[in-house]
C-alpha cells in the first residue's frame, strides 16, 4: 500500500502536510451530501410516506411528488388526501374533481371537505343533480353548500310571520269586515340550480304574507276562511311564489286562525263620526249666515227708523211753513191733535187689555 502525501493550506497561509489517516475534504463534503439526503427523505417519508400508501391503495392515485409540490404551494395536503379518498370510495364520477381542482379551490379559501361531504350527500340523495363546478361555486359564495344539500333532502319549516318578529301574527281583513289572525307555516327544499343569486328566506317570508293577506282580503267572508283554510294556501300556491328564489315551496299550511276586531264596523263608525262633524260644521255655516243676515235686517230696521225719526223732525217744519203760508189754520192743527191723543188713548187701553189677558190664558192652560 503507498502512502499518500496530502497537502493542506494552513492558517498562515502556507502549505502544511496532514497527518496520514484523516479524510480529504471532498469525501467529508459526500458524507455531509449523503447525510443531508438521508435526512430529506427521512422528512419526507415521515409527512408524505403515509398518505402517499393511504392513497394509493384506496385509489386517489395522489403522487409523491403531487403531495411534495402541495406543501410548496401551501396547500394542507393531509385535508386534499383525505377529500379525494372521500370522493374515490363515495364513487363519485366527475373529470373536474382532480387534486389540483381540490388544491386550486383550498388556495381560493373553499372548504374541500365540506364540498366533498356535500357531493355525496347528494348523490347518495338519487334526487339531486350537483356536479363539483356547482358545489365549488355554491360554497365560494359564502353559502353552506352541505347545509343546502340538507335542505334539499330534508325539507326545511319556516314560520310565517318568523319569531321574533314585530307582530306574532299576519292581520288581513275580509270584505264583510272582519279581521282574521294568522299563523303560517312554509315548508320549503333548496333549490340548488338558483342557489346563488336567489334570494333568501325572507324573501319567502314576506311573499307568503303577502298572498296570505291578499287571499284573506278576496274572500267574501270571514266564515268561509274558518270553514276551509285550505283555500288560502292552494290560492297562494298557485301564485309561484318561489320564483328566481333559492328555494322551492313545498307547502303552506295554516297552523292558527282567530277572528280579531270588526274593523269594518269601526271604519262605518268613524265615517258616521266624520259625517256627523261635516254636518255640524255645515249646520254651523248656515247659522252664521242666518245671525248674518239677522243682524243685517236690523240694521235695515235702524236705518228705516233713522229715516222716520227725520221724517218725524220735518213735521213741525212743515206745519210752520204750512201757518205762514196760510193753508193750516188754528182749528185744523187742534182737531190734529185731539186725533193723536185719541189714538195714543185707544193703543194704550189695548195694550192694558193684551197684558190683562194673558195671566188668564195661563192659568185656564
């Protein structure tokens, strides 16, 4: 065997020999290299190894070098592995549901599981056509795409008005006039195709009430509305008040109905009132008009005495131009005047006799 000379640098800078029997520096560098790769796929069969086998023997067929690559795009590839295991032994058949779709939709903040738990769900329903785009989409828009699926196999009861509410019951009115009060209930299913951009429960809420109302309101009593409430809810079924919603009405049963106040009464009455106050305010009008006119014709009256008084005052005048001129003698102005004090003697003994008589006509009444 020859011994082999090896030269080093040393701290000074020179060449020093190394003792024999060390290693060289390149075989200590493929000792680190060998260790660090030992290392590396120590990690890597330690995280990856077991999902790796778990999906390769249910069928997932998820690489090693897909589950490598998940954990650089920061991907939680243990919920990916376990979604597609999900979907591989559920049986669901769709060319969309790869892992990179369940990878591109966990990046954009979906919830794989719960997608894949939905999908089955609805398969598993018979009923319900929902493929992996759909639910994705269902689910990104910030709905319970599991919930909804639910929905759509187990229908769901919404109470009408909901509790809660600012009036327990909806209130509508016949035509003869009486208030009925009402308790709804709606049973409705999910309607997965209008899901997103239909609207919501309170959408349902508020048709109902309203067709509820309308109906109550077309009826012609509020006998026939005890007799068959069944009326009310085929008359609001027929409207389609599901339409462009996210649900699908099942039914609408009446689940209590109480006779409240005769508001048609009351309205008769507060007419009757109101009439009542524009006829006094008419009946006031004329008597104003007739103290009106009352007040004028004594006014007349004054001013037809305020003549007579000037005409009275015109009198001497008349009779004194009347002795100067010579056409009124003395005789004639006394024979005027023992006629006046006749006159004046029988209006006053008439009057004594009208004021005498009238004691005896009470007392004889």
């Amino acid at each position: 065997m020859t011994n082999t000379t090896i030269l080093a640098i040393g701290p000074n800078g020179l060449l020093a020999q190394l003792p024999e029997g060390l290693p060289s520096p390149m075989l200590m560098l493929a000792v680190v290299a060998v260790l660090v790769f030992i290392l590396v796929v120590g990690l890597i069969f330690t995280n990856y190894f077991g999902l790796w086998v778990q999906s390769q023997l249910t069928g997932a067929n998820i690489t090693l070098f897909d589950l490598i690559g998940m954990t650089f795009r920061k991907v939680n590839a243990r919920s990916i592995v376990r979604s597609k295991i999900m979907a591989t032994q559920a049986g669901l058949i769709d060319p969309e549901l790869t892992s990179r779709a369940l990878e591109a939709h966990d990046l954009a903040g979906g919830n794989v599981q719960q997608v894949i738990r939905a999908l089955i769900a609805a398969k598993k329903a018979k009923t319900i056509s929902l493929t992996f785009r759909e639910a994705t989409a269902i689910d990104l828009a910030g709905r319970d795409v599991l919930e909804s699926v639910q929905t759509s196999v187990y229908p769901k009861v919404i109470d009408c008005p909901p509790r809660g509410a600012a009036k327990a019951t909806l209130d509508a009115v016949a035509k003869d006039g009486i208030q009925l009060k009402v308790k709804a209930r709606v049973t409705v299913r999910a309607n997965l195709q209008q899901l997103i951009g239909g609207a919501t429960e309170d959408t349902i809420v508020a048709r109902v009430g309203e067709g509820i109302v309308s109906a109550i309101g077309s009826s012609g009593s509020h006998k026939m509305v005890l007799e068959n409430p069944n009326v009310i809810s085929e008359t609001v079924l027929g409207r389609r008040l599901d339409s462009q919603t996210a649900f699908e009405i099942v039914s609408i049963d009446i689940a209590d109905i109480d006779v409240g106040a005769n508001i048609g009464a009351r309205l008769q009455a507060d007419q009757a009132e109101a009439d009542t106050q524009v006829a006094r305010a008419a009946a006031e009008g004329k008597r104003a008009n007739a103290a009106a006119q009352e007040q004028e014709m004594f006014a007349k009256i004054e001013e037809s005495r305020a003549k007579l008084v000037e005409a009275e005052a015109a009198v001497p005048q008349a009779m004194a131009d009347a002795f100067r001129s010579g056409n009124l003698g003395i005789l004639d102005y006394f024979k005027m005047r023992n006629i006046n004090a006749d006159t004046e003697m029988r209006n006053a003994l008439a009057k004594g006799s009208a004021a005498a008589s009238t004691p005896a006509k009470q007392r004889l009444n």
